[in-house]
C-alpha cells in the first residue's frame, strides 16, 4: 500500500496534488511520501514479531541515502546498514545512532575501517580474510576491539537480476561457506576482533522465500558447528532482499510471510537475528514526477519523450527494469507508445510498446515505485545535472534535496594553467 491515489482528477501524494509540486519545485522530481515509509517501516517490524528475540533493524542505505529519509527511519527505531565511508557518515548525520549501524560491503578500505572505528559502529560485517586481519591489525594498534560477524556465500541462487544477486559461488561477495569454520577460527583469534556471528545477503528483489529459506538452512547448521568447537555465537545477520512488486498484478512476499519462515527456521537460535531491508521500505514510497517534452510519431508506435532521462532513473537502462508509468490527470484515454528521455543513448528507454495513458506535450506523469534505487543512482550524464528530491506530510511538503544545476557540477572543475 502507497500513498499516491488519484483524487478530484488528479494523483495525489497524500494530500499534496503532484501538479503543486511540479508547478513550485520543476520536474523531473522525486517525490517521497512521508506516511508510506511509516507504514513500511512499522509492518516490517510487525512482520518479526515471532521471533525469539527483538530484532536489530537496519535501513539499507544504498536504497535511498537522503537525510530526510534517514531521520524519518531514525525516529522509527531503525540503525543503518552502510557499504561506503560516505553512507556512513550520511547516517550518522540524520541522527543514527553509532552502536545500530553495520558496515557491510566487499571493499572497506583502510581509511573506511578506521572511519567505522572512529565512529564506535555497532558491527562490521567482514568479507574476507583480507579484510579480516587488516581490520584486527588496525584495531590492536588502537587499542580497540572491533564488534564483527564473518559473512559467507552460500552459494544459493536468489532467483533475481544476475546483476543484484550476491549468493552464488561466483559473486564476489562473502566468503565460500565450506572455508568459513577454518577462518572463524583464525579471526576470533585475532586481538583487536570480536567475532560474534555469520552475515548472510543472497540478493536484492526476491520474490519467492525459498531460497533465503535455504540459505538461512546452511547459516544454521554452521552456526551449530560453530558453537561445537568452542565459538560464542550472539548475533546472525540475515540481510535483507525482500521484494516489491513493480507490475500491476506482480506478488511479492509479505513481511508477515517473510517473518514466520524466519521465525521458523530460526527456532531455537538463541541468537539476536540481524535485518537490512531497504527496497522493502523505500521502493513503493516514492515516485519521480517527469513532463512530457513532446510526442514524436514513430514508425510503429510514438515515442513520448519525457523531460526525466536515464540519468535520473538507471534501473531502466542497468537491468531493464519494469516502472510503472501513469499520468497525473488521466482523461480515461490510452495509447501505445514507447516511453523515452531526452538523452543521447538508445539506452534511455524506460518502456516499449507500452500501453499508458494518452500523454500529449506539458502533461505530467510519474514514474512509480521509484522510492529506492532513484536518485540514489542518479548521474550528470549528458551535463544534465542532479535531480530534485521532496517528502511530503500531508498536505504539505518539502524539498530534502536541491536540484544540482550543471553550472554548480561545472564549478567544481578546473582548466589548468598550461591550456590557457
């Protein structure tokens, strides 16, 4: 369930009329609704309420990293589960506290882990052996200890986009489940690391709970063999990866699904199990509003050329991603067309053969489920600058983020002395 309906004619962010916001703000604009988040937010902790033990709920922040965004998960309890320096310091400048935030991510480096030590985060979630012993050597010098859990690849297929799974024997993520006793026990051994559990993330946008059914199977019987030779085991990162559906008609999990097979295959755990959804909470929460710029006839079908771009909205163009796409004052009349931006790349093709609603030049129209994976991939491609972000409450609203004009990108460059 969302927040943005057609009322009196028009599509609606809760009670803010998208053309309010497209006249004051310009397009193209993402556009967040304040209640959605907190709808979602507060069904996926209900959805885990059967487990054993209070979970630790971190946003995955690479959904969306906007501050307003951070704050409003913030105050519903939840911690950051970060895979950069820069997302980090973005949550604890929203007000995350330090202790809920996790660092996962196959790349740290040296200056990320003492960034994360600095900090005081709550968990590191080690990739690799690498990485394991750089960390404890730079904690020792410190005189810290660094709180960790060693993530393992189980090699299970997720069953999504080769380009979003990360649980297969090839991805480059965590490290070979069969190798992790071996290398459990050298890192607990090492001083500055306090080895407390195993991290498990096999994918983005699942839509059928049995292969995370299977992978927290294997995460269980290692964590038994764990406990058997002599480890404490208190904490089990189970990740994230919760789909949302994009297509009309398209069923994804529930939260309330997802957290009984969790509470079922978790039993007797003893553990505090560990959780970062992101798409789960954002995707459905915000959609980017674009202008039609003109429609173009075509050889089969007309192309309407809209003012967001590829730029602003990738998953299109990385993954052939499905968005839905609606106008914001329907007249009742349809078209087939092809929804195109105004970028130089054939690649700036957000639907094909598409049935929508009759567009003509200046109407508006949204892109929907855009509230994850949006502006947080955005680009300056073409010099087209940096979209705009608003959040709306009601009936008012926001915007939590400026629009980046290619003058302010421009001003940041140099032409060197020996050019001139």
């Amino acid at each position: 369930m969302d927040h943005f309906a057609i009322r009196d004619g028009e599509l609606h962010a809760e009670d803010v009329p998208l053309s309010r916001i497209a006249e004051d703000v310009g397009t193209p604009v993402y556009v967040y609704s304040r209640a959605t988040f907190e709808r979602h937010a507060r069904v996926f902790r209900a959805g885990l309420d059967g487990l054993e033990k209070p979970p630790h709920l971190a946003f995955a922040v690479k959904a969306n990293p906007n501050l307003a965004v951070l704050r409003l998960l913030a105050n519903e309890g939840y911690g950051a589960d970060v895979v950069s320096g820069g997302e980090l310091a973005r949550a604890l400048l929203a007000g995350m506290p330090a202790e809920d935030i996790v660092f996962s991510g196959v790349g740290k480096t040296g200056a990320e882990l003492v960034q994360g030590l600095d900090a005081g985060i709550g968990q590191f979630n080690i990739e690799s052996g690498e990485e394991g012993r750089e960390l404890a050597a730079i904690a020792a010098s410190r005189g810290q200890v660094a709180r960790c859990a060693l993530r393992v690849n189980p090699d299970v297929d997720a069953g999504t986009h080769d380009k979003i799974s990360t649980g297969k024997a090839d991805n480059k993520f965590g490290v070979p489940i069969g190798h992790a006793p071996e290398l459990f026990a050298e890192l607990s051994a090492l001083p500055g690391i306090e080895l407390r559990g195993l991290a498990v993330h096999i994918g983005s946008q699942l839509s059928d709970l049995t292969p995370l059914e299977t992978a927290f199977g294997k995460l269980g019987e290692m964590l038994v063999r764990l406990r058997s030779e002599g480890h404490s085991i208190t904490h089990m990162d189970l990740g994230g990866g919760i789909g949302v559906p994009y297509r009309p008609g398209e069923r994804t999990p529930s939260p309330a699904e997802y957290g009984a097979m969790v509470a079922r295959v978790t039993k007797g755990w003893g553990v505090t199990l560990m959780f970062e959804p992101g798409r789960v909470i954002a995707g459905n929460a915000g959609v980017l509003l674009t202008r039609v710029i003109r429609v173009k006839r075509g050889l089969n079908n007309p192309f309407v050329i809209v003012d967001a771009a590829m730029n602003d909205l990738a998953r299109p163009a990385l993954y052939g991603a499905y968005h839905g796409f609606t106008a914001v004052r329907p007249t009742g009349e349809r078209m087939t067309a092809n929804i195109v931006g105004p970028i130089c790349e054939t690649g700036d093709t957000f639907a094909t053969d598409r049935e929508t609603d009759a567009l003509v030049s200046g109407d508006l129209a949204i892109f929907r489920t855009a509230g994850a994976y949006g502006a947080t991939m955005a680009s300056s491609y073409n010099s087209r600058g940096f979209v705009a972000e608003v959040m709306v409450d009601g009936s008012d609203y926001a915007v939590v983020a400026d629009r980046i004009l290619p003058g302010s990108i421009a001003d940041a460059e140099r032409v060197p002395d020996f050019l001139t």
